[in-house]
C-alpha cells in the first residue's frame, strides 16, 4: 500500500509541476506580447557609446576609439571612403533622411514610425559588407544596421538609403515584407551623394592644432547638374535596359563595371522625379509595396498612368536614354571604328543547339536571321535593345555611315511600330499609335541597306597612329 502510495503521489506531484511550468511560460509569453523587451536593450552601454540623433528615430552604438584601418595610408584624406564615429554619424543619419524624405516630396515635420539602431564595430577589412535586420514588435518594425567604421561611401549610402526606404515602406505594413528594388536605393543614394550643396557624410576630426580638433573638408563645385558624373560613365558605356536594372549583379553593384550600372539607376530615377507627380508615384510604390508579391506589381500599379507594361518602360527608358545623350554625344567615331561598332549592333549573339541533347553554344546571327526563325516576344526583346543602341551610335558614327545608321534604326523602329510617331504616342495617350511594317517589307529594307553599307565599308581605310612631333617636324623641312 506505501509504495503504491508513493507511486501515486509522485504521479500527482509530476502532473502538478509540469501543469505549474506550462502555465508560467503562458504567463511569461503573454506578458512579453504586451510589454515587449526594448530594442536597445541589445546594446552593451557598458562597452560601448550610445548617442541619439535629434529626432530620436536614429541610436547608435559604437566603440570609444578609432579603427585601426582608419590609419592606413591613404585612407584618412581618401574621399571615397567614410569614417565613422557614433555622435557624427547621428548628424548625417538625419541629413540623408532629410534628403531623401525632400526628394519623395515627405515633409520634414512628417512624424516617423521605425527606429533604425546603427551598430559601429572596428573595420576588419576595406570590403566588409552592411548588415541590416528587420525586427517587429508590438509597437512596430526597428531595425539594426551593422556597420565597419570605415566603408566605401557608396556602400554607407547605399545602405542608409535602403533602410531608410525600408522604414517608409513598412507603415503601412502587409502580408508580407516589402522588397525595395536595388535601382531605387542605388539611384536615389547616387542622387544624394551627388548633391553639391551639402556634404551628408561628416568626418572626424584628423588632427589637433593648438589642442582643437581641425577636420579637412574638400568639396568639389559642380553646379546644379547632379547628373554630371553620369554623363562622364555613359559617354563611353552604354546605359543598361531597364531588365538588366531590375536584376543588378555584384559586380554591378560593387561599381566594379566602371559605374556604369550606377549611373544608369541615377539616370532612371531622376527620369522618373521627371514625371508628373513623379515623386508622389515613388512613394506610392514604396507604401504599397508590402501588399504585393513584388516590386514589378507594385511600381506599375503606382506609374499606371505612364506604363502599362515594362515594354513600355522600356520604350520610356529608351528614349530618356537617347535624349540624354544627344545632349552631350561625347567624342565622334572615326570611320574605322564606327564600322567596327555598326557591324557589332547589327547582329546578335544567341545560344544554338547543334542536336537536342548538346550543351548550347553562342553563335552570331543577323537581324534578318532573327526576324524570320524568332518567336515574336524574343524577337521583340532583341530588336528593342538593338534600336536603343542605333539610336545612341548616330550622334557618334563617322558621317559616311551616320545615314546609313539612321536607316537601319528607322528600319527596326517601324518593324516594331515605334515610327516617327511614336515620341506623340508617349506623351499623348489618345493618339492613334503608329503602324508596323511588316515582315517582308522589313527584310528587303534591310537587306537593300547592308548592300550600300558594304559598298560604304569598302572604302573605308583602318584608322593610321598620329604621327610623332619629330615626324612632323622631318616632314615639315623643305
């Protein structure tokens, strides 16, 4: 009877605990539900300095000292990398937010909603990446930036600028956590960085002069034209369509393609300022994001008044891309190499298969070749890059093959029904939209035009090195 007893007991009293355990876990969840643990509770204020930016939307944390990599040579006076102290980088955590907000027409006395905790630690190496994290409470979505004290400037813009965009996006929360598209936060960074009328990035001081700190400020006087570094990348490198913005590699990101991908999101989104409303639309798309399944839906449904597809941003793009240019063409072609540069637009490299299992090799085929054996939205794809690029060559070809260029783009222009009227059709909705030629017409025009182009590339002798000042000189002498 004792050990049953016990045996029944110990039952009872295992019963009880485990009932007693549950329910204060119970207790202890709902009770963080209703009074959640603060944010900034994961800073350790005893190792590290916090200081809170004037609005109070910014805290950062970061180490007493300076970095070690911020004394290599050659870093302290090189402007393209930042270095960065916790009570500085408040100040210019605020000055990017005021800017971007005065560019997507956000008063500055709009209150916000998500804190952004920025967490400084010692540079481990002059690449190291941002780290940012999105967390939501009761009282909203926080988020924590992890940051090298020294970093490029472009990656510290690039990063501030999505987080900040990331805190607009989320007031308006969804089912789902918005997806800031990468040309908006590069564009919009490269917008900022390129203003001359403030410098957003403040430095520490370098050195001390009768025990006062004393900083260098450089600064370069570019005018009004935010878009002058742009126009130096795209007058040797063409810009990128808009599918290859929409899916930025790397390397483009990292800037390791000459700054041409990063010119090109600074030339599309101040197109898109451009537009009527164009920064209202742009905050439609970034409040409206959480509630698509991505950011194509989303900034079609803001700019539906202008595109209705991205083969009409495209278009858009396109022109905006050529007017651009024509405003400052660059250096002219000498006939060489303009024959050179036709002869590479007006074909198309395209992966063939020799038999059905073999792996695809990437071959050469004519416009003509693509118009008779492509289906219609792969020949549409590469005849609309293939016009941009005509478009772009005739402010640069030699005159002797600039009529033949603007033949063969008026060729593919009308064969996609993007003629002459085309510029009435994109500004004006209700004009009829012009006709396209057709097949056959497009392929005699074409072959007719490669007939004279090699009757005009016949005549054309390689480009001769300059001659040496002492040739000139000998040749000079009687």
């Amino acid at each position: 009877m004792k050990r049953l007893a016990r045996r029944l007991f110990g039952s009872s009293l295992n019963r009880f605990l485990a009932s007693t355990i549950r329910w204060l876990n119970i207790c202890l969840f709902c009770f963080l539900a209703v009074h959640p643990l603060p944010v900034n509770a994961q800073f350790p204020s005893a190792t590290k300095n916090v200081t809170r930016s004037v609005s109070g939307q910014f805290i950062v944390a970061g180490p007493s000292g300076h970095s070690p990599m911020a004394s290599l040579p050659g870093i302290a006076t090189n402007s393209e990398f930042a270095r960065l102290e916790p009570a500085l980088l408040t100040v210019t955590a605020e000055r990017i937010k005021e800017s971007l907000w005065t560019r997507l027409g956000i008063g500055l006395t709009t209150p916000w909603r998500g804190q952004v905790f920025l967490t400084l630690h010692p540079a481990r190496s002059l690449g190291e990446r941002v780290m940012i994290v999105s967390s939501f409470s009761a009282n909203g979505w926080n988020y924590q930036v992890e940051l090298p004290d020294v970093l490029p400037r472009t990656r510290f813009m690039r990063a501030m600028t999505g987080v900040i965009l990331l805190e607009i996006a989320n007031r308006n929360p969804g089912a789902r956590t918005p997806e800031i598209p990468d040309w908006l936060a590069d564009g919009l960074s490269q917008q900022v960085l390129a203003d001359a009328r403030q410098d957003v990035i403040l430095a520490p001081p370098e050195h001390k002069v009768n025990g006062l700190a004393v900083a260098r400020l450089n600064t370069s006087e570019r005018g009004l034209d935010f878009l002058a570094n742009a126009r130096q990348v795209l007058k040797n490198f063409p810009a990128l369509t808009f599918e290859q913005l929409s899916w930025p590699s790397d390397r483009q990101i990292n800037g390791d393609d000459d700054g041409v991908y990063r010119a090109s999101t600074q030339l599309f989104v101040a197109g898109l300022l451009k537009l009527k409303n164009g920064d209202d639309k742009l905050r439609g798309m970034l409040e409206n994001l959480p509630h698509f399944y991505n950011w194509q839906t989303a900034f079609l449904t803001a700019f539906h008044e202008h595109f209705q597809s991205p083969l009409d941003v495209e278009k858009w793009w396109a022109l905006q891309v050529v007017d651009f240019v024509a405003h400052e063409p660059g250096t002219q072609w000498t006939p060489a190499i303009s024959r050179q540069k036709l002869d590479e637009i007006l074909s198309a490299q395209v992966e063939v298969r020799s038999v059905s299992n073999s792996l695809p090799s990437r071959t050469e085929v004519s416009l003509q070749a693509v118009i008779r054996n492509f289906d219609s939205a792969r020949q549409t794809a590469i005849l609309q890059t293939k016009l941009r690029d005509l478009e772009l060559a005739q402010f640069r070809v030699a005159p002797a093959l600039a009529v033949l260029t603007d033949g063969y783009r008026r060729a593919i222009a009308d064969y996609l029904g993007q003629g002459e009227g085309r510029r009435a059709t994109m500004l004006n909705k209700h004009s009829a939209p012009p006709q396209k030629a057709g097949a056959k017409e497009t392929l005699k025009k074409l072959d007719a035009l490669d007939t004279k182009r090699r009757s005009v590339e016949a005549s054309i002798q390689p480009d001769q090195p300059a001659l040496a000042p002492k040739d000139l000189r000998l040749k000079a002498r009687p």
